[in-house]
C-alpha cells in the first residue's frame, strides 16, 4: 500500500493551480505513515520535491524526505471552482478587501 496526496491551498492563501500534477508515493509499510503529522510534513507533488531538493542545496543540507518514498507517481488533473476561493493571489487581495484596510 502506498500514500499520495496534494495539499489544496498554496502558504500564500491561494488554491492549487488548476492542471496535471505528478504526485509522489510513498510506501505505506512505516507505522509514522498512518499519522497525517507526520506524512502532511513530506513533498506532496514532485515540484515540492525538486523545490526543496533545491532549497537544501542551497543551504547545504541534506534534504532526504523519507527513505519510504518510492519512484511510483500518481498523476491527477485539478479543476477548482469557487467564489470564494482564488488561484491568483492579486485577486486573493481583492477578494479580502475588508481585512486589508
């Protein structure tokens, strides 16, 4: 058995971007893969990977998400409609303008 899954809003507040997105695997055979703290902490898409391979670089350190992880992939496709939700942060701003005086 094996884990995938793809975190729907971005830190910035918007949503995931509409489209294909490759997923990463993990193997599910670890006991710290049944708890969400844990797996939630990992790479969901291999750009999160690629980008915090880049990061560690960068930095020196060694990124190494889970020896679990596996070189299987899951592709979805996204289409996200909402009124109230946004995939563009400029909109996001407009879209709260109430909060942001």
């Amino acid at each position: 058995f094996g884990v995938a899954f793809v975190k729907l809003m971005n830190p910035d507040g918007t949503t995931l971007q509409d489209g294909r997105h490759d997923l990463v695997v993990y193997k599910g055979d670890n006991k710290k893969m049944e708890d969400a703290k844990f797996y939630l902490t990992l790479p969901g898409t291999k750009v999160e990977m690629e980008e915090k391979e880049l990061q560690a670089s960068k930095t020196l350190a060694n990124f190494t998400p889970s020896k679990d992880s596996t070189k299987d992939s899951f592709q979805i496709a996204t289409l996200i409609c909402s009124t109230k939700l946004t995939q563009n942060v400029d909109l996001l701003g407009l879209l709260n303008w109430r909060s942001n005086s």
